[in-house]
C-alpha cells in the first residue's frame, strides 16, 4: 500500500520547548497496551516513574499533575520519557502525535492536525496543498484499499481545482462549491449555529465565548483569503477523503466549510499570522479532537 502526504507534511518536526501550546499540557494522554506492557517490564530507573504514573482505572492513562501537565514534561517542556530512555518508550498518541491517517483509494494517506501549533503554521503558510507526494509503501494487513464505487479523492479534487481557481473572487469560489454539492452554513440561521456552539463541551471555557461572535456575514477578508483557503483545503483533506458515499462527503464538507466560516468570523479584525494561526488551533482542538462537538456540526447539515 502506498504511503501518501501533502507536499508540506516534509517540512513538519516537534519543536519541543518551543512551543507555546504543548500537546503535553489539558490533555489525558492514554497508554495503549503495548507500551503499557513495554512500561511494566521496566523494573529500575525512570521506568519505575512511569509506573507510578500510570492509572489503571478505566482506560490507562497518565495522571496529570494539579496544573494539567503531564507527570514526564519537566520545567522546560521536554518530555523526561524520551530524555531517559528515547523515543521508542513513547506511547503510541505521544510517538504520532499530531499525525492522522485516512485510507482511500490512493493508499494510506498521512496528514498532520491543525491543533498542533506547529503543523498549523505550516498548514496556513503553505500555498501547495492540492499536491501530494509519495513516501513509500507499506504493507498493511489489517487496511486494504479496494476500488470504491464512491472515491472521495476524485471529488476533493474539483473542490481544490476550485479553489485554486484565483480568475474568480474567493467569495464565488466558496459559491460553487456549496452549489456544486448542495450544502452551505450560510442557509442555516447564525442563531442556530450559536446555539449549537454554545452546548458544545469544550476543554477551555473561555473558548466558548470566543466561538459566540460567530456570523455568516464575514464576506470581505481579502486579507484573510489565503489562509482562510488554506484552511479549507485542510480541513477538506481531512474530513471529507474517506468518505464512503455522496451523503458522507456532502455532510463532511459542510462541517469543512462551517469550520472555515467560524475561522472567518474568529478573524475578521486581525492581520496578524500568529492570532490567525492561534484561532484555526482552537477551533481545530475543540471541534475536530471531540467526536461529540464533531457531530454536532455535522448534524446540522444532515436535513438541510
């Protein structure tokens, strides 16, 4: 099977202690069961840190510390874990973290999440994400990628011709796309979208009142364009490639599309790159890392 990234997934790397938003900070790190069992085998030094930190309520998980850290980040943002013993002990979300992965019809295809600081800044900076490029082959027995009657990557690729289409405004870009496929969150009443963000749950509180200024009525971005496009296209190579049929993708694209409208409306009075970049974050960690908050825009588009 083949093994496919955006053209910009290259540049990515951790920038660690740099980073202003650590992945290691607000959230509940789970240990699959293989490293569980790697953790359990280690009988002196740091393993037996990791031992102690490890819950077995429920699913097992880290125990975070009063302030949400992780008990192995240490006070200049490394993770103690890779310092004592490397890399190979981390578990699995930590080792691919803020990768995801969709199986289509042209393999298995690797992309990198926007909560991530990061990715993000070069998600946002990268002109070129209708390119794909091949980084090898793997040999998958649990995932086969059959000829689909539906195959999601032939329509994400109108919908990326569209909107690299720069002869036409990037509002009647937006246009035939909804047009193309029949959905918009234009039609659905703001008031309807604010309700549905305020029930939302979300890991900061204060989020919520952040998404609140959300409106269907942000037109004129012209200096937003770029990254609101850029935008998009992430979020339609990530919601909308291994959809299974025209009702999925329809309801993905929707989702994409509101993502991108609350983005709009996020940043409608800045021009600064690195508030943009902060508010695709947000928007990305409290509504695609929640299959819940996930759904609920989804369901919006669902009979409409």
């Amino acid at each position: 099977m083949r093994v496919i990234v955006p053209d910009y997934y290259k540049e990515f790397s951790c920038i660690a202690d740099r980073c202003r938003h650590s992945c290691c900070i607000g959230w509940e790190i789970d240990v699959d069961r293989s490293t569980a069992k790697k953790y359990a085998s280690l009988n002196e030094g740091y393993g037996l840190e990791i031992q102690k930190s490890i819950t077995k309520r429920g699913v097992p998980h880290f125990k975070l510390k009063k302030d949400d850290r992780c008990p192995h980040l240490n006070e200049k943002g490394l993770c103690k874990i890779i310092l004592n013993l490397g890399e190979g002990y981390l578990c699995h979300i930590c080792r691919e973290h803020p990768r995801f992965y969709n199986y289509t019809s042209l393999g298995k295809e690797v992309g990198l999440g926007l909560s991530c600081e990061e990715a993000c800044r070069i998600i946002l900076s990268s002109d070129n994400y209708e390119s794909f490029v091949e980084i090898g082959e793997i040999c998958d027995d649990e995932e086969t990628v059959e000829a689909p009657e539906f195959d999601a990557t032939v329509h994400r690729k109108t919908i990326f011709d569209i909107l690299k289409d720069r002869s036409i405004p990037y509002s009647q870009r937006l246009q035939k796309i909804s047009e193309a496929y029949g959905v918009s969150p234009v039609v659905i009443p703001d008031e309807t979208w604010i309700s549905t963000l305020d029930s939302l749950e979300y890991l900061n509180n204060s989020h919520k009142a952040i998404f609140a200024c959300y409106s269907s009525e942000i037109n004129d971005c012209k200096e937003l364009e770029n990254y609101l496009e850029r935008a998009l296209a992430y979020f339609i190579f990530r919601h909308c490639s291994n959809t299974e049929d025209s009702g999925e993708f329809r309801v993905a694209l929707g989702f994409s599309l509101f993502c991108e409208k609350l983005l709009a409306s996020l940043c409608r009075n800045t021009k600064n790159f690195e508030e943009i970049c902060d508010m695709a974050r947000i928007i990305s960690e409290e509504l695609e890392y929640s299959e819940d908050n996930t759904e609920a825009i989804k369901t919006e588009f669902y009979f409409c």
